[in-house]
C-alpha cells in the first residue's frame, strides 16, 4: 500500500512539475520572446501621372505587367504639343532675327563720332541689344520646354515594377499630376513587424529575423532595419481649442501598443511571390 501511495505521489509530482514548465516555457514564448504574427509585407508604391495633360491615344501594358525601368506605359495625344513647338521655334528665329538687327544697330552706333551720335542714343542702342539678347535667350529656353513638353508625352516606368491599379484607357483625358496607375517597384519589397511595446528592448537594429508567410512558401530571412519613433494616440485628440481632449474613461485592461519595426528581406527566391499586404509572421533572434 504505502509503495503505491509513493508511486501515486511521485507520478502526481512529476505532472505538476510538467506543468508548470511547460507554463513557464509557454509565458516565456508568448510573453517574453521577441516574434509576432502581426507582420505585414510592404513595397513602394509610385503613383504614375502625366506629366502633360492631353487625351491618352495609347495604353502600351495590361494590369498586373512586369515592365522594366524606361517601358512606355501610354502615350498622350502629341498634335497639340507638336504645334507649340513648331510655334516656340518660330518665335525663336524672329527673336534671333531681332538680336542680330539690334547687335548690328549698336555696333554701327558705337563706332560713329560724338557729333553725329549722342551719347545717349548710343546707350539706347546697347540697352535695346541688351533686351533682344534677353529674349532670344528666353525664346531658347521655350523652345526647350517645347521639347519637353513632347517628349513628356510619352509615360515611362521610372524602375522595374508591377503594374497595378490599371486605370487609363484609350481615349481617357489624362490630366497633369493626376495618377492613372500605381506601379510597385519589385526590389523595394520590406516587412513591417507590428511588435508589442513590451517587447521593443528585446530587439535591436541589424538583429538577424525570420519571416514566415502564410502557407506553405518558403522560410525568409532579413535583419531589423529600423524602429519607429511614433504612433497615433487615440485617448488624447486635439479639441476644438486646441487643447489635449483627455478622456475621462480609463480602462482597468491595459493592452500592450504595438510599435512597427522595418525588417530588410534579405534575399527573395524566384518561387515565393510577393505582393504587397502579405502577412506574415516574424520571429527575431534564435526564437522557434
């Protein structure tokens, strides 16, 4: 009896011992270790716009295509901006026209005597070549502008991207600065790990990360790049007057803010597709 009773006690001491490691082991990995599940994939996003405004005569990519840095993306009507510039080269001759006339007129002036010439009227002379110089110049610089108006026409991919949000369409009027499509630069893919307030000193800039996305694709790695120093707090808006709108009601459960921290990806197999708002899970240090 009493070797049964010792062997009844010994099995329920070693289940109480398991049970408060495996509670410690347990606290120390959801409380303690640097990971989280809230982890989001990020990428610059360029908004594409027209340069010049015009109706839009060519769409040269689908949505979702891979273009690389300088692939024409679309084209807008080039007739207007072509007449410009046949009109800015126009001005441009007369206003050489013009400096030659006045460059000439002064320099005929300047070697003639006092007596036939006045002073004055020599000056005159040099001021109004001066001034045809000035517009011969400005006459120049529209003729530039001209010329980049036309080739503004033509909107390009400024870097190696996913087209995305394809909304421009032939016969569309693009306006200048206007977006009409985003494009995702393919090699600025990063991780934003969303970690808990409480675990921000268990971290630190260049700490080695794994990323591990949704499914089944492949483990990632990447190192913390930076930490950010704020987000919005939503208990304290400003009022009307200006003044700190403090709320009165104070939670007694107080939940750990999380602060985004930038993870670098290190390097990205060909077989995992990344696309921005992926989540993930990220996990620094030697944590499983």
């Amino acid at each position: 009896m009493k070797i049964r009773y010792l062997f009844h006690f010994v099995i329920t001491i070693a289940i109480v011992t398991a049970a408060i490691l495996l509670s410690k082991g347990l606290w120390n990995r959801y409380m303690n270790s640097p990971w989280t599940r809230d982890g989001r994939v990020r990428a610059d996003v360029i908004n594409i716009a027209a340069d010049v405004s015009g109706i839009v005569v060519r769409v040269a990519v689908r949505d979702n295509q891979v273009v690389r840095k300088g692939d024409l993306l679309f084209t807008v009507d080039r007739e207007r901006y072509g007449l410009a510039l046949d009109q800015a080269k126009a001005r441009l001759a007369v206003s050489k026209a013009v400096m030659t006339m006045r460059e000439q007129e002064s320099e005929r002036r300047g070697h003639l005597e006092g007596v036939v010439v006045s002073a004055e009227s020599r000056e005159n002379a040099r001021s109004q070549a001066d001034s045809a110089t000035a517009a011969y110049q400005d006459a120049e610089i529209s003729v530039e502008t001209a010329k980049l108006n036309m080739r503004r026409t033509e909107v390009r991919a400024p870097v190696d991207g996913y087209v995305t949000n394809l909304s421009v369409h032939p016969g569309d009027f693009a306006t200048a600065g206007v977006a009409k499509l985003a494009l995702i630069d393919k090699n600025s893919f990063w991780v934003y790990g969303y970690f808990e307030e409480t675990k921000l000193h268990l971290l630190h800039q260049g700490d080695q990360v794994q990323i591990r996305l949704i499914g089944d694709a492949p483990l990632l790695k990447g190192h913390i790049e930076s930490f950010s120093r704020g987000i919005t707090d939503h208990d304290n808006p400003t009022g009307h007057e200006l003044l700190s709108d403090v709320n009165p009601i104070f939670n007694w459960v107080r939940l750990a803010q999380r602060i985004p921290v930038r993870i670098k990806i290190d390097t990205i197999p060909d077989t995992v597709p990344l696309a921005a708002g992926m989540t993930c899970t990220v996990i620094a240090g030697d944590s499983n």
